[in-house]
C-alpha cells in the first residue's frame, strides 16, 4: 500500500467513527506521527494535505522542521526533559505531553523568557501503568490550577496513551474516563485553561477514541508503516 492509500484509509476510517458517535469528522484533528520516519515521507503525507505532524522526540522536531514547510504544525507528543523545553517551546504548536508540575514550571519559565504563551495538555496515565508518564486522574485535578496559573502557559486539555491490548474495546472505558475527566474539569472554569482538546487515540485504537471524544488522534503505523528502531 502506498502512504497515501493508508493516508486516506485513516482518514474514511475517523470519519465513520465520528458518524457513528453522532460528531463531525472535520472536528478530529489527525496527528501524523514521523517518529523515526525521513522527511521524504513527511513530505508525501504533506503533498496529500496534512499538516499535523507528531514528534515525541526534540531532536527529531529540530532536525525535520527546518527543511519542512513552515505552514507544518509540530506536536510534541512524546516525554520532555526539561533541559530541552527551551528548544522546542517555540517550535511546537502543541505540547502533549506535560507529566509533571517541574515540567510545568520550566515550560513556564522558559516561556516568560520568550514571552511566549505555550499550549499544552497534560498527560494522564489513566490505566495506572507503571511503564507510562502522566498524572494520574486525582494528580490533574489537583495540579491543573496550579499550572494554569503559572503564567506563560495556557493548558487546552488532556491527553492520555492507552494500553496496548489486542482488542480496542478494552480501551474504550480509559476513553470515557477521559472524556468525562475533561468534562469535569472544563466545568470548573479555570482561569488559562480551555479543556476543549483531547489527544488519544492512536493505530491500534484510534477509532474507539474518536467514539468517545477524542479530539485528536496520534496515529503513526497506519500511515507510515511500522518503525524500524535500530537503524
Ligand atoms: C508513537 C506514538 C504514537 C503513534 O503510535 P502508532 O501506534 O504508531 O500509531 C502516538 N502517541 C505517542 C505518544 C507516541 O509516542
């Protein structure tokens, strides 16, 4: 299959997803994640129309974006070390991936430097596992004030990675815990938060996650093939 079929199988399979969850599909934004993957691939899912690109490392944004288009929007979706925040702050749209208060409060700063206001979402490990970053559900409600009120930060919501299991039904309650955390939160009006983005969903279970409410998928096998790590 060429990139561009596999492209377009993604895109009719969100929008049948979003059908049947009664939402609209051009309300899902989809994140191609280059992780791993030359800019000559990049560059083909770009010609095809996309412009939202997932990175989960710096060093990749920083290599790639340069010799890319300028209109390509970069997710930074992966663990961030804080020594690195000040290279990318500016050059994501989008930081997913924000897993702890010192993690926060660096994004904060380096941002006030730049006075620059920075998007983010705050991770969640919803299904408590031991391998992942991320708040746990009780952690976000009670940092997200904290963070939004930082200053230089501006927090849009949540996003989460869920187990990989064979069957993506058994993911769909971590989604609806998802959604319904989101609600909570968004009801409580926080100042510097919007809570109206949520990023999961990803190959494997990208369609239970637009069912229940995922407002931007992270799928990068599906559209680029598998990764080869030990290149
Ligand atoms: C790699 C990665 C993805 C995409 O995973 P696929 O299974 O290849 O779609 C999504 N989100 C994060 C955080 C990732 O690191």
């Amino acid at each position: 299959m060429s990139l561009n079929s596999n492209l377009e199988d993604v895109k009719k399979r969100i929008a049948q997803a979003a059908l049947r969850a009664g939402r609209l599909p051009e309300d899902i934004t989809l994140i191609a994640v280059s992780k791993t993957k030359p800019v000559s691939m990049i560059s083909e899912i770009y010609e095809a129309g996309v412009r939202d690109f997932g990175e989960n490392k710096v060093q990749e944004i920083t290599a790639k974006s340069p010799v890319l288009p300028e209109d390509i929007r970069w997710h930074m979706i992966g663990h961030l070390q804080r020594n690195k925040v000040k290279q990318v702050i500016d050059r994501a749209c989008l930081i997913h991936s924000v897993d702890s208060m010192r993690l926060a409060v660096q994004i904060s700063e380096e941002a006030k430097k730049k006075e620059i206001t920075v998007p983010v979402l705050l991770e969640v490990n919803i299904a408590g596992e031991e391998s992942k970053y991320g708040f746990t559900a009780e952690e976000t409600a009670h940092f997200l004030p904290d963070i939004a009120s930082l200053g230089g930060i501006t927090v849009r919501g949540l996003m989460t990675s869920a187990p990989f299991v064979d069957d993506p039904e058994e993911n769909r309650e971590y989604f609806r815990r998802m959604k319904q955390l989101c609600v909570d939160l968004k009801a409580q009006n926080i100042d510097n938060t919007n809570m109206d983005y949520l990023s999961m969903g990803m190959t494997n279970d990208f369609e239970v996650a637009v069912e229940e409410g995922a407002t931007h998928v992270r799928v990068g096998t599906a559209i680029f093939g598998e990764r080869e790590y030990n290149l």
